[in-house]
C-alpha cells in the first residue's frame, strides 16, 4: 500500500443530509418536489448531473449555470458553519497521516464546497486534493483517481480508496485501486478487492494493508 485516497461527502463528512436539504429548496426554486428516491439518482455524482437531473424533473427552463450557482451558494452558506465528521473519519485520518502514507482528497464536488469542507477535514490531512473542477469525467469514471494517484506518484494498484456510494467504488475500482466501501444512501455489494464496512469505526491501518494479502 502506497497512498490512501479518500473521498469527501458522505464518506469523511456527514454533507449528504445537507445536499439533500439544498436540492430540495434548489428544486421547489425550480417549481419542482424533491424526495429521497431523487438523491438515490444522484449520490456520488457531480454537479453538471445533479443540475440536468433537476431540471428534467422540474421541467424548468432555468439556465443551467443559475441552477448550478443556486446549489453552490446553498452548500457553501451551510457548510460555512462547519461540518459535522463521520464516525471513525478523523481517526482513521490521523493514523494514516502518522504511519507516513501519502493521502488524497477525491470528491466530485467543485472546489468552494471541497475548501468549505475542508476547513473542518483538515487541510494537513492531504497531500492532494482533486475535485470535480480538476477533471474532465468525473465519477464515475476512472479519471479522478487515475489523477490523484499521478499526482502523488503511485501505481493505482498500489493505491486504497475509500469511497460510500456506487460511482465512487466503480470510479476507484475501474481505476485498478482496492476499494473500502462504507455504504451511506445506496448499498455496495462486496467484490474482489474490496472490503464493505457499516463505519469507518471498522477500518484501521491492517485492515487497509489487508487488502493487498489476498483477495476478498
């Protein structure tokens, strides 16, 4: 093992209640309803998807870009009160950072909510951080892992990623890196290579290690 990536909503911070809460005033902006089976379609996802996704539901004829800045506005005026960590999130950080593992912040969210974000994370914590600004396909496609581990230059296969939704494992595991899998709004079956844990609370350092001595 040569690098820990890990991604942000969901996974380090408890934000997926707090996008639920902005698509939904984002949605009835539009003209529109938002209920949970709506975020199950977009967990994991990026902005320009969510945006798409809303305005189909909505039939609104909004401009995409004002949507889109709605949503931003919404996440960053909330997450500017801190964020609140998952279980096991900051433990696991610290011990990652104190055994000298390079790290990277993964997130398809763009770069304001991911510094907004990270003013609670820890800046210290990452060596990197990849957002979905700095990617032309996000999640989830291959290319936001294959870019954080280049910038930290590692081999993905040498790489662990930790990841709670569908499009995060399936970007990380098409990556060719081992995947935990800490399931929030969708279920995440177990596969080769990859471990599925209820909590952060559950991982430590062996068994990241772990998924590089046999197969799961």
């Amino acid at each position: 093992m040569d690098a820990v990536l890990f991604d942000m909503d969901g996974l380090l911070v408890d934000s997926e209640k707090i996008w639920f809460q902005v698509e939904t005033e984002v949605m009835e902006r539009l003209g529109g309803q938002w209920g949970p089976a709506d975020q199950e379609q977009l967990v994991g996802g990026s902005m320009p998807s969510t945006v798409a996704y809303m305005l189909k539901l909505s039939g609104s004829d909004a401009d995409p870009a004002d949507v889109a800045a709605w949503m931003l506005e919404g996440m960053t005026g909330r997450l500017a009160d801190g964020v609140e960590m998952m279980p096991g999130a900051a433990e696991l950080l610290s011990s990652v950072r104190h055994a000298g593992l390079p790290t990277a912040l993964v997130t398809s969210s763009l770069r304001p909510i991911a510094e907004a974000c990270l003013n609670g994370i820890g800046r210290h914590n990452f060596d990197h951080v990849v957002t979905g600004d700095d990617v032309t396909r996000t999640k989830p496609d291959p290319e936001p892992y294959r870019r954080a581990a280049g910038l930290l230059g590692v081999a993905t296969a040498r790489c662990v990623v930790l990841e709670d939704s569908p499009n995060g494992v399936t970007s990380a595991t098409a990556a060719g890196c081992r995947v935990v899998a800490v399931p929030s709004v969708l279920p995440i079956p177990a596969a080769p290579g990859r471990l599925v844990v209820g909590s952060l609370r559950e991982v430590d350092l062996g068994a990241l290690r772990g998924l590089f001595a046999a197969e799961l």
